[in-house]
C-alpha cells in the first residue's frame, strides 16, 4: 500500500493559509492538496488568552505559516509522497533541512509499523514556490516570566510546583485538539496548582476529519512527532502573552530510543537533541528573545517521580494514559498504565494506588509481554512515553527492598527470572548536564545534589 499510495500521490502541496480576525478571537485555516483530496485544518485562538499590546500583525502572520509546516506532518502521513511543494512563502535550505530532520526522525515509529524503509536522502524533497520573506530582525518587544505547558502527567505537575514562587508571572497553556474532548486533567492540575482561569492560554487545532475515514479506506496512518507541532504552538503563544520562556517538562530519559542501533524514537520530539534543533531554529528564524527549553532536562524520571510523591494531591487529577485519553482515565490494560504503576508502585500503598488504577497491575498476567518490553534489553522497548530500561529496572529493585511481603505475579516472575540488572549510573542521584536551563532556575534543580 506504501509504494502505491508513494506512486499515485507524487506530490504533497503546502497551498495556503487564510487568517481571519474577529472581535474574540484568531482563526486561521490551512489548506494543503494531494491529488483530488484537499485539507482544511484549522487553528483558533482566543484574543480573551493575548495580553501582547503590541501585536505585530505581519510576524504573526509570518508565525501562522510556519505552524502550517508543523501541522502539515498530520496529512503527509497519509501517502509519504515524494516531494512536498511550499506555495505560501519562502524557506532557505537550512529551513528545508531542519523540516526534513524532523519528519524523518519524528516519523520513525510510523516508517517501522508501516514497513518503510527509507534513507534520510530519498524518502521526500522540497520544493519551494513562494517567494515572501520575513526578517525576525523587525521584531522587538519585551518579554518576561513562564509560558508553562500543561499536559496533565507528572512532568507537567512537577514544574508547575517547581515554579510556584513564580506563580505571579506563569502562564500555563493548554493545547486542545478536536478529536479528543477538553483535557480535564491538564485543567484539574492547573486548578490544584493554584491558577485561575485568567492564568490559562488555549491553542485549539481543529484537524480535518476527512483523515479517519483515510484512514478507514487504507491510506497510511501512525505516530507523528507531536511535541514539535506543541514547539510552535506554544511559541506563538509566548510571543502573545510576552513570555521570555517556554517551560517544557521533558526529561533526561525521553532521549532513549525503542530500539537499539536504530533510529526509532516515540519520544523524538521530547528528546534533547530536538529541543537543540528548535532551539536554533527559533532563535534564526522565529525569536531570538523567546528562550525554549526543558526545565526537567536534567533529571530522569526516577527523580521526577519522587519529586511528584512529595505532591499526593495530584493523584487523584494526574492522568498519563494515551488509551484513556477521552474518558480521563487510566485503560489500566496498557505499557503506559504499567509503567507508572511500576515507578509508583515502591513508595505508595495499595489503597493509595487503588485510588488511581482499578487494580494491582503487578498482578496481572495479561501485560507479562508489556512488562518485559519495558526491562529487557533484548526486546523493543513500548511505543510509549516511558522511562528508560535502567530506571524501571531499579524501581521493581526498590519494590523487592520495601515491598518484601509483597510479591503479585510479574514481580514474582521477575524474579524467577533471575533478571541481571547493574545500573550503568547513579540512578537517585542522576544528572544529566546536557541541558539548557537557565542558570537563573537550576538551583531549584539541585536540592541536595553536589551538582554544580
């Protein structure tokens, strides 16, 4: 099906883009070709969000094409053609490059369910028609506090209690997207945290739901590197709150591929090297004012989750589970829902994780294969946003320690199994010192770490 729909469908067109003002709002709508079938995304932004006086309508415009070039990855998706035409304004080859980085590594979970095999050279080429520039040099505006993306996991509560002292200058911000319903837990832990309503900023995508029913006919389908449409989402945001940073809260651990050897990442667009290449990127072509980075780079997620059991009053708003995405629940039946158990499982009680999962699942035979996807060297690790192998390993090692009256069958067989595990590094006590948090906020990083 790949090669016939690469055949048929040569060429992915970029047409245009159409921005429309209101008295309450932003709407910008996209139009992208393939063949007979046209696209109209859609974005909506609520002017009640923008707190910028001084709005420079043509950068921003310039700002809306270039979310167009992220968004486009939803549609190109479903035939992987050849070439990709750019109608609506210019992009330099550096530009290019920094596109086609991203849809070849973010792609890389779609290419391998897919059955695709495609060097970085020959799966797409760009071919730019519009002839339109912006220079970002024009632009310069004040900008000042936190921009806080909200997701509603742990990372996100870890850096909003992180940066509690800061709370007066925050804006969190929530990306809504229209096949799945409001993020009632993004909104819970907001509300936990401490904000009011004036303290949240929404970006709405709205996709063309022509794609479910591709979809359904065979066009190609998978995961795309959501977190970069995020990037920009939320730096067109920052730009319309003056914000200075963009506060991420990815980790040290989202860096480690599903495969060993091979260039597959579920957590790409997470990962440090494309907070390095947006980085870039935005400081050339976008802001060079707005500061994009991950205050949680520094640690793993064994850290994060101690640092989030310090919180207990997110537990029970936290939600992490891509299945149970539009009940607000844990599916309970998930690599995603395991892994957390997994990494809670040491230090909380039984009624306490009750009050999260339905069940211990620990002890429940059916995610024997999951469990071992997320420990074992020798097999893919889940297609998932979870920590490493290490980690989980050394949490199933601390439950042995704490919980030694309690063993539920995959503890039981993990240790039937004799399972050989010798931590390469200090876990606890991990620091990655790759990293571009502020000097200004990593003190509140090193508690009491001798990291310096």
């Amino acid at each position: 099906m790949f090669e016939k729909l690469r055949e048929e469908y040569k060429q992915f067109i970029y047409d245009s883009y159409k921005v429309e003002e209101s008295d309450t709002e932003f709407t910008v709508t996209y139009t992208y070709i393939l063949n007979e079938l046209v696209f109209h995304p859609s974005i909506k932004i609520l002017k009640s969000n923008i707190t910028n006086k001084k709005i420079n309508y043509e950068y921003l415009d310039y700002l809306f094409f270039q979310y167009g070039l992220f968004d486009l990855m939803n549609y190109y998706k479903l035939t992987c053609s050849k070439e990709i035409i750019i109608r609506p304004m210019f992009l330099n080859e550096n530009q290019i490059y920094f596109f086609k980085k991203v849809l070849y590594n973010g792609l890389g979970e779609y290419f391998y369910n897919n059955n695709i095999y495609l060097n970085f050279d020959e799966f797409v080429f760009f071919r730019v028609e519009g002839t339109k520039k912006f220079d970002i040099e024009n632009i310069d505006d004040d900008y000042s506090g936190n921009l806080i993306p909200v997701g509603g996991g742990k990372d996100s509560i870890v850096t909003l209690e992180l940066l509690k002292e800061y709370k007066i200058d925050n804006k969190t911000f929530m990306f809504e997207r229209n096949l799945y319903p409001k993020n009632k837990a993004g909104y819970d832990s907001i509300c936990v945290a401490g904000y009011n309503s004036d303290d949240i900023t929404t970006f709405e995508c709205n996709l063309d739901l022509q794609i479910l029913k591709l979809n359904e006919q065979g066009y190609l389908n998978g995961h795309i590197p959501f977190s970069a449409c995020l990037s920009m989402a939320s730096l067109i945001m920052a730009y319309l709150t003056n914000k200075k940073y963009i506060v991420l809260s990815n980790e040290a651990s989202a860096n480690e591929g599903n495969f060993e050897g091979k260039n597959i990442n579920h957590q790409y667009s997470k990962s440090y090297e494309y907070e390095k290449d947006f980085r870039e990127y935005c400081c050339r072509y976008l802001n060079k004012d707005i500061y994009y980075f991950s205050l949680l780079r520094p640690w793993n997620e064994y850290r994060i989750v101690q640092e989030f059991l310090k919180h207990k009053q997110y537990l029970s708003v936290f939600r992490s589970c891509n299945r149970g995405t539009k009940k607000n629940a844990w599916c309970n039946h998930c690599s995603k829902c395991l892994y957390v158990y997994i990494m809670l499982y040491p230090y909380l009680s039984k009624d306490e994780l009750l009050t999260i999962f339905d069940h211990d699942l620990l002890d429940d035979s059916s995610l024997e294969k999951d469990f071992f996807g997320l420990i074992e060297d020798d097999s893919m690790k889940p297609f998932e946003c979870v920590g490493t192998k290490m980690e989980i390993n050394y949490s199933l090692q601390q439950a042995l320690i704490l919980k030694k009256d309690e063993h539920p069958y995959l503890l039981n067989k993990y240790v039937s199994k004799k399972y050989s595990f010798l931590p390469k590094e200090k876990v606890e006590s991990y620091f990655n010192h790759e990293h571009f948090v502020p000097d200004c906020y990593l003190l509140l990083l090193l508690g009491d770490l001798d990291e310096r």
